[in-house]
C-alpha cells in the first residue's frame, strides 16, 4: 500500500468516526453520567464540552441542514420551552441574571434535541442500538450501586438509595434507572430486536434487564414501578401478547412473594400515600391564586402539609399550573400529546413500540414528581427530552429516506 492510499484511508477512517461515532459515543457517556456524577456541575460541564460547543459550531457553520427538515415538532418544542423562559418575566428578582439562565437553558436543551437528532440522522446508530449500549452501562452502573450499599447494609430490608447526588429525593434517581428499564424490557419484548441481536448481546441485555428491575424493587420507588407496569401493560396489548403478559404477571407475583418473606416488601407498601394529597391540596390552592399564567418560572413555592413544607408539588402537572398557569399547561399537553401520537404511528408503521413506550413512562413517572423542563441537565432530561428526541430523529430520519428515495426513483425513470 503506497503512501497516497494509506493518507487516503487515513482520513477516510477518521472522517467516519467524526461524523458516525462522536456524537453517538458522546451521548452515550453523557447518559451514563446522570448516574455517575455526584456534582451536577461536573455532569453539566462535561455537557458543554463533549457536546453544546461541537454542535453550537455546527448550528453556527449551517452543518446540520437535516436536522430541520421537518419543523413543526421544533416549533412545538419552542413555543413550550419560550413561553416556560419567558413566565421568568413575572416572578424574576433580578431580571438579568435570570434572562441569561433561560436563555442558557433553552440553547442547552435544543441542543440535546439536536443532538439525538443528528446521531440518528447523519450516522449508522439507530435508535435501538443508542438504547442498547445505554441500557448495559446503565445496568453496569446500579449492578455496583447495589454492591456498595448493601455491604454495609441488610439486603434487601435497606432501602437502596437510587444516586447519592439526588439522595434528598429518592424518587428522582429510580425514575431514571427505570427509563433504562423500561427500554431493556421493551427491547427484549420486540421480535425484530430478538432476530438482528447476537446471542451475546440478547444474554447481555436480558441480565441488565433483570439487573435494573430488582434496583427498581430495592429502592422501593413505586412511582417507577407503577410507570413501568402501565408501559409495560399498553406494549403487551399493542403486541396482543397476552400470553406473554400472563407470564410477566405470575413473575412479578413470585418476586413479590419473595420479597415478602424477607420482609421488605411490608413497608413498601405501609408508607402508603405519604404526605402528596396535602401537598397536591395546598398547591392547587397557590394554583387558583394565578390561574391564567402562573407565578412564573423561577417563583419559589412553599407547601404547607400541616407538619412539613415541600418546595415542589411532587406532580408535573401542578407544577406547570403553579409556575405557568393553564396556558403553560395547555402548551405542554399539546407538545405532549403530539408526540405521544407521533411514536404510536412510528410504532403502528415499524411494529416497534419502543419511542411510545418511553414516552409513556416518562409521562406517568412524572405525575408523582416534579421538575424543571427548562433547566441543565437533570431528571426531566431523561424522562421526557430524551423521548421526545428520539421521536424528532426517528420522524427526520424517514422524511430523509423517503426523501432520497423518491430522487433515487426519479433519477432512474429519468434514465430509462
């Protein structure tokens, strides 16, 4: 080989990482990192590193044409996340510093939009194989989680918490192992995953897949449970599996059984609805007082339960009404809804539920907490934005085939 064609495949070599990999790779780290790093700072530069600068420059250099071929679900997303920024105006305490937070959390989030967008769009990764590697890392990561805790506490009697950087609030971290769980199973649950995967890989996943629901079990978060069950219950009868749902019922009642014994799953369930009806009472109360709009994105709440005060409703919904009002709500369910249609006609098409599902835990699991949809990067990134990606990919990603083939078509009658 002389020196000509080895420069040749050199840069050949290289230019197919750059444009196929980097960005995959680099979702994939970042991912993980919601489980890894304990200072949201660290996760957050790492964010404006690996990926906000390279794909400002890219938006900046119009390298990404593609990835607005179809616009309507970026105007939905803005006109949501912009009215979200803009609530900022009637509650801000100092308007400058709070206009640049929202005017830096908008640009971070569009950014992890684009993102998804452009690794399934401009590279060999698809949706499935994205999820696949997530999904083992994922598991990698709460299979040691649950080595450390549980050497110097009982197993399974301790409650296993989900990430010591959320451990002031234990919903959060099992609401986002359960994204990854609910992606295992349904990948596993999917023929057409069953028939392309090595046995390898199809071992791999199924052991991560039991990995991360026994951690959805131990930390005890039925928010995510009950999530997963309803994702779970919706994808087997899309499947018209119900043989297959008969199965996973007899398993879960086994577990269950099990756990019972041991004697950890009593107080799962005496917590019973803990302090989220008075919460949910006094924050519709705040809600009534600013109807319309809300009291704006960076009001402070307190919620008062009678014998504790909680700065958040522990539900999506009075969130939006008591930091944007009925109007904020509207847009969100209207963003919502579209794309929940969305992925279940991608599904009907391709017989593969897989966006749909995730949309649907990630909807559920926040009807029992609350966070920021306008921030850096946090719960809501996973449970919702990373769906909502994906479901923006996958629709750019088939309006560009069909696209190239209709030309491909033309060219060839054109031949003819």
């Amino acid at each position: 080989m002389n020196r000509t064609t080895t420069t040749q495949a050199l840069k050949t070599e290289l230019a197919w990482f750059t444009k196929a990999n980097y960005f995959a790779l680099a979702l994939i780290i970042f991912l993980a990192g919601f489980f890894v790093f304990e200072d949201r700072g660290h996760h957050r530069n790492l964010y404006y590193l690996l990926i906000f600068l390279p794909i400002a420059y890219l938006v900046i250099t119009k390298r990404l044409p593609g990835a607005f071929n179809h616009k309507l679900p970026w105007v939905i997303v803005a006109c949501f996340l912009g009215f979200t920024a803009a609530s900022a105006l009637w509650s801000s305490v100092s308007l400058a510093d709070d206009a640049y937070d929202m005017i830096r959390y908008f640009l971070l989030v569009m950014s992890f939009l684009l993102l998804i967008v452009t690794v399934i769009c401009d590279s060999h990764w698809t949706v499935e194989r994205i999820l696949l590697y997530s999904v083992l890392l994922v598991a990698a990561i709460a299979f040691a989680t649950l080595l450390i805790h549980y050497q110097n506490n009982p197993f399974p009697y301790s409650r296993v918490p989900a990430l010591s950087r959320h451990g002031e609030v234990q919903t959060l971290g099992a609401n986002m192992y359960g994204v990854f769980a609910t992606a295992s199973l349904v990948l596993l649950l999917q023929p057409s995953t069953r028939r392309s995967l090595a046995p390898a890989y199809l071992i791999a996943l199924a052991v991560s897949a039991s990995i991360l629901l026994a951690f959805l079990v131990l930390a005890q978060t039925r928010g995510a449970i009950l999530a997963l069950a309803v994702t779970l219950t919706i994808l087997l009868a899309l499947h018209r599996s119900w043989k297959t749902l008969v199965c996973i019922a007899l398993a879960l009642v086994l577990v269950s059984v099990s756990v019972e014994l041991w004697g950890s799953i009593r107080g799962f369930l005496e917590r019973g609805a803990g302090a989220r009806p008075a919460i949910w009472a006094d924050a519709w109360r705040q809600v009534l007082e600013a109807p319309c709009f809300g009291q704006g994105r960076t009001a402070e709440f307190e919620l008062d339960t009678g014998s504790k005060i909680y700065g958040h409703p522990h539900n999506v919904v009075l969130y939006l009404l008591l930091q944007t009002g009925f109007f904020g709500l509207s847009l969100w369910l209207i963003c919502t809804t579209y794309f929940l249609l969305t992925a279940y006609k991608i599904g009907a098409r391709r017989r593969n539920w897989l966006l749909l599902s995730l949309m649907v835990f990630g909807v559920i699991a926040m009807l029992f907490t609350s966070r920021d949809f306008l921030r850096s990067p946090n719960t809501t990134w996973l449970l919702y934005w990373l769906p909502v990606g994906l479901i923006i990919g996958a629709q750019i990603n088939r309006a560009m085939t069909a696209r190239a083939n209709r030309r491909v078509g033309a060219l060839q009658n054109t031949g003819e």
